[in-house]
C-alpha cells in the first residue's frame, strides 16, 4: 500500500476507507490452513530471504515537504536492499510473508514519532503491502483514517502497532483473506508516473492487486 499510501499523502492526507467488497469463494490453489500454533521466536518459513528478515536495519519511507496545506515535494529513503529482495518475489512470497507475520521478535527499528520497535511480524505486513494492496478495513475490521506527515513509515496512525500487538490475529485474519481471494490476485503495471522513486531503483514497475 506504499504506493497508495504516497498518493493520499499527496492528496492532503486526506482519510481512506479500504473498503473492498466481500465474498466467500475460495481457493484451495492457494490455501493457507489456519493455525493455531503458539508464537515461537524465530518463526521459519521456507523461504530464504523471507526468514532473513530480521535482519534488516533499514526501511524505506517517504519524506514530505509542504507550505501551508499544500504538499511541495516527496523524497524517499529506500533503506535495505534485502527488503527489495523480498519485494521482487512478488506473488512467491505472499503465504511465506503472511506466516511471518506472527513473529513477535522485536527489532531495532522505532516507528517514526513514536518510541515503538517494530516486531519481526510488523515489518514482513510492511513488505507484504509493498507487493500486493491490502484492504485494511476488510481484513482486519478496523478503520485506520488518519496519517500524520513523516510519521509511521507512511502508515495509517495505529496500524503498525496493531500487527506489533496482535500478531496472530493479524496472521489468522490474513490467511482467511488469502484463502478467499488469493486466485484472484493480477498484476498491475504501474506508469513511471505513479512509481516511487525506491520503485523505479530496484525496478519495481508493477503491484498486485486482487479483484473482488
């Protein structure tokens, strides 16, 4: 959602819902079974670079500069190559990003303006809506409307720390997201025009979406 984050940034910080329809196909292509399995430190998952993100130091995030309500400009930071590794996997690394979700370890990393670490689980959701849009609202049924400018990564206010929180929550309610809606995933090439710029650098010129 970096991308989608960036444009309503742009629009004035103005409030999104998330809001996506609902319907109860399922896919069992590309089924996830719910777990029950207490947290354990570290969470493994198969897959290489998906179990090494622990040991990232650096995030990308997007700088804001405005005069009065007006947005002047947006640079962005694209922190550790390892995180665009992981983003380049695309459609690979759904299920292994969702089942690293619940991994409590904490990191160095603070969420901006804040004295929060984020948790192993919080940033593999980060690398998660780097790849595929994630409809908030719908998985996790919370609305999170607000964004205050060069804070949270770029996040809505509250969301980081909810998957920080409830980590296996957030893990359960995105395997029943992608057990439903998980065949339905298309990639989207996205115009140089609508790329961030840590897009455009690890090429990056396209993000999944899921038709409802």
């Amino acid at each position: 959602m970096r991308l989608l984050t960036t444009i309503i940034i742009l629009s004035i910080l103005t409030a999104c819902s998330n809001q996506q329809s609902a319907s109860d196909s399922k896919d069992k292509k590309n089924s996830l079974q719910l777990t029950t399995d207490t947290v354990s430190k570290p969470i493994t998952t198969g897959n290489d670079l998906v179990d090494r993100i622990n040991e990232i130091k650096n995030l990308p995030y997007p700088t804001l500069k405005s005069y009065g309500s007006k947005i002047d400009s947006v640079s962005w930071t694209c922190g550790d190559s390892l995180y665009w590794k992981i983003i380049r996997l695309g459609k690979e690394a759904i299920p292994y990003l969702i089942k690293k979700v619940k991994d409590n370890a904490k990191t160095d990393i603070k969420i901006p303006c804040t004295e929060v670490n984020l948790t192993v689980g919080t940033i593999s959701l980060m690398a998660l809506d780097d790849i595929v849009f994630i409809p908030y609202f719908d998985i996790f049924e919370m609305q999170w409307d607000f964004f205050y400018t060069n804070c949270d990564f770029g996040y809505p206010v509250g969301l980081l720390e909810y998957i920080n929180e409830h980590p296996q929550e957030a893990h359960d309610k995105l395997i029943k997201w992608y057990d439903r809606y998980g065949r339905n995933i298309e990639k989207k090439v996205l115009k140089p025009a609508n790329q961030t710029a840590c897009q455009k650098k690890y090429g990056i010129n396209y993000k999944l979406t899921i038709e409802y």
